[in-house]
C-alpha cells in the first residue's frame, strides 16, 4: 500500500453527510442515512468476522442455507422429551 499522501484519490470527496461534512476516499466513515453520493465507493470494513467466510457464494444461497439451519433447530426444539 502507498504511503499516507501517496494512495490514489486520497483527498477525493465521494460524499457528504448532514451530521459530518465532506467524506474522503480512504476516510473511516461509517455509511448512515445522511449520506448523498458515491456511496459505494467509501471505505466499507468488514470488521473481525470477515475470517469467518469460508467461501464465495451468491446471497439468495446463503439465505437458503439460514432458513434451512433455522428449520433444523426448530425442529429440534419441537420435538417432545421421551
């Protein structure tokens, strides 16, 4: 990664917030219902369980994948004690 002064579009205005002004290319800024802009284009961290992916997978799968755990559990939890 370039130094800090030296990455490309350091300095770029992609939004502005009501609450807080100008947002920078590279400005940790959380993404709130104020925004008007290049949303996309601001910094989106992925915090401490993005090590948890294990693979790529379209949204709608991963979707299925919950209802179906969800479904498991709760039948789980219906099932009457012996």
């Amino acid at each position: 990664m370039p130094p800090h002064g030296e990455r490309p579009g350091e300095g770029d205005v992609l939004c502005q917030s009501e609450r807080g002004g100008d947002v920078l290319r590279y400005q940790s800024k959380t993404p709130d219902a104020s925004l008007k802009g290049n949303i996309e284009a601001i910094s989106m961290w992925a915090g401490q369980s993005v090590f948890k992916v294990q693979k790529q997978q379209a949204a709608a799968e991963i979707i299925d994948e919950m209802l179906t755990e969800a479904d498991a559990v709760s039948n789980l939890s219906n099932k009457s004690p012996t």
